[in-house]
C-alpha cells in the first residue's frame, strides 16, 4: 500500500506520485517512495485499487473535467479510469478505480491523471 497524504499539483497527463509506502508483503511489486512507478517484478495476477481528491485551483475557465486512470503496458488498464466535473476553485471530487489484470512479465504500472491542472491525495493499493 502507497499514500501521498500531501496535495501534489498535478498537469495534464501527468502521473501522480506516492511518497509514502505504508505496507508490503512479498517482492512481487515494488515502490520508490516518491516515484509514480509500481514495478511489477513476477508474472501473475494482480488487483489495484485507488482512491483520491481533486481540485483545479486555478484554470482559464470552469467547469472543468478532471480524469485518472491506471496505465499498464502502454493501455489504460479496464475499469480504473474515473472523471469529475469541478465546477469551481473551491471544488473538490472524489476520484477511484479498481482493476484485476494478467502481468505476463515484469513491468511498471502508473496512475495519471488527465486534467489540466490538478491538486490530488493520491492512495493505491495492489496485491497478488
């Protein structure tokens, strides 16, 4: 399990990153804490899980659509991409996603967010 407990600014199609790694069992994934990066290091069936907040503090003009998704092998992994509309600066959404996915080898999954700016608390959790 990975948090970011802190707002990070976010831009268009960037990754979100995680800061803190609150617990792991196994090696099958790993995380630098402050990396977007989850990498995968053993073939296999995996779930992921995340939940998180947006606001656009500042934008030329509202409402604006706010999106996030899973993105695993180059392909936004089924289920795991959300959108909200913030109506406002002083808005703030809620955003998840859930997966079940096949890693046939190793590989490095990331969150990102489709937003044209975006302030977020980023959580994600995987397991086997």
């Amino acid at each position: 399990t990975s948090a970011n407990d802190n707002d990070t600014a976010v831009s268009a199609n960037g990754t979100l990153s995680f800061y803190q790694n609150l617990s792991s069992t196994g090696t099958a994934i790993t995380h630098t804490p402050g990396s977007p990066f989850f990498e995968i290091t053993e073939p296999g069936i995996y779930e992921v899980y995340y939940q998180t907040n947006v606001s656009v503090p500042s934008a030329l003009s509202y409402p604006v659509t706010a999106e996030t998704m899973i993105v695993f092998d180059g392909d936004t992994l089924p289920h795991t991409q959300d959108s909200a509309t913030v109506s406002s600066n002083a808005d703030t959404e809620p955003l998840s996603g859930f997966g079940v996915f096949y890693a046939a080898s190793a590989n490095t999954p990331r969150q990102t967010a489709a937003s044209s700016r975006s302030t977020t608390s980023p959580r994600a959790c995987g397991a086997l």
